[in-house]
C-alpha cells in the first residue's frame, strides 16, 4: 500500500486557517485515493526538542556506523519511505513554526534523507515524487525577498531528490483592505484542483 505522510505543523489546531485549507486538500485527495494510507504527525503534540550538541555527536557516530535502526532515526526512515508527503503549516517570523523546523532537523539525516556524492554533491534519497506545501499568510510575501519558509523547503527538496515540490497558500488574509473569506474560497477551489492531479 502507498503511503501519504501528512506532517501537520499548524499548532493552533482547529483555529488554524492552515489546517482548515490542508483538510479540505485531504478529503478530496483521499475521496480519490482510497486505497492510499495516510501517516498523520501532528507536530504540537509530539514534543520534539532541537538536537542538542552531544545528540549531535551521539548520533554523528552512528550516521557514520550506518547504524539506522534505532528510534533515534525513526522518523527520519518514516519521511523517506513516504511515496508523497504533504506539509502543513502557517506562515510565522518569515518562514514557519519552529516545529517544522525542529522535525525538519530529525529527518535530514545522512544516509536516510540523503547521501553525499563523491565530489561532495548531494544525492536525494527520499522515495516521494512530490512534497505539497500548505500555508498562509497575514501579509502578502509571495515573491518576497522576506519569504524564507517556502524557499526553504524547496531547497531541502531539492537536497531530499524530492523532484516536484507544489505549493498552495492563501496570503494576505491579516490585510484589512482585502476579503480574507474570499481570498480562502479562492485557496480553497485551488486545493480542489490540486487534489486531483497530486
């Protein structure tokens, strides 16, 4: 069975226009995909903690023993076996939630996620053919040189051979010359057509 890995980073729950937008996305994709698993990682409650400097070390030694298969990359070997993965979270300080970028830390591990060639590129080593981004805004960033969270994930995309990463976002919706409802309905038949074709 094929497996979708939703890792949901809104930590307001059910008050997040993030998560609101990434479900409409998931009910209509699983109606079309039924026979599809979905992994679910609600990151708020999982209490994920930065890699301090002697975990680092720790677990350095074990990347280089190739010794995977202990708890300590389990989520790593989760996100690389995930044939899609869907990613959910709102638009804060620029880029996201520290949550996601605690998770992203997890799962970037050296010989899981990716290798490194003999020149010293990056090889990817994700299974996943496409990564979706869901997020929204307050403001209007798209394009913007202050917009770091998408650009980074299309960095680590490209670092996890993760070959089409999508967004859908809703932005502007803090901005109160604009009609936030009716900028979230547009955001929302988006999600619909994507769902389709994901």
């Amino acid at each position: 069975m094929k497996t979708l890995l939703f890792i949901d980073g809104c930590v307001r729950g059910g008050q997040s226009r993030t998560l609101a937008l990434t479900e409409r996305f998931l009910d209509r994709w699983q109606a079309k995909n039924p026979d599809w698993a979905v992994e679910r990682l609600t990151l708020d409650a999982m209490g994920l903690r930065p890699r301090t400097g002697a975990e680092i070390e720790r677990l350095g030694k074990l990347e280089r023993e190739k010794s995977f298969d202990g708890p300590d990359f389990a989520l790593a070997r989760q996100f690389a076996a995930a044939d899609k993965i869907l990613l959910a979270a709102p638009f804060w300080e620029l880029s996201f939630p520290a949550a996601v970028k605690v998770y992203l830390e997890h799962v970037s591990v050296v010989g899981i996620a990716f290798r490194y060639g003999a020149d010293g590129e990056t090889i990817g080593m994700c299974k996943a053919d496409k990564l979706l981004f869901v997020t929204t805004r307050g403001g209007n960033y798209d394009g913007s040189e202050f917009e770091c969270g998408w650009r980074q994930i299309v960095g680590l995309c490209g670092m996890y051979g993760i070959g089409e990463p999508l967004l859908l976002r809703a932005e502007g919706l803090d901005d109160v010359r604009n009609d936030a409802g009716a900028l979230l309905a547009r955001a929302g038949e988006e999600a619909d057509a994507l769902a389709e074709t994901f």
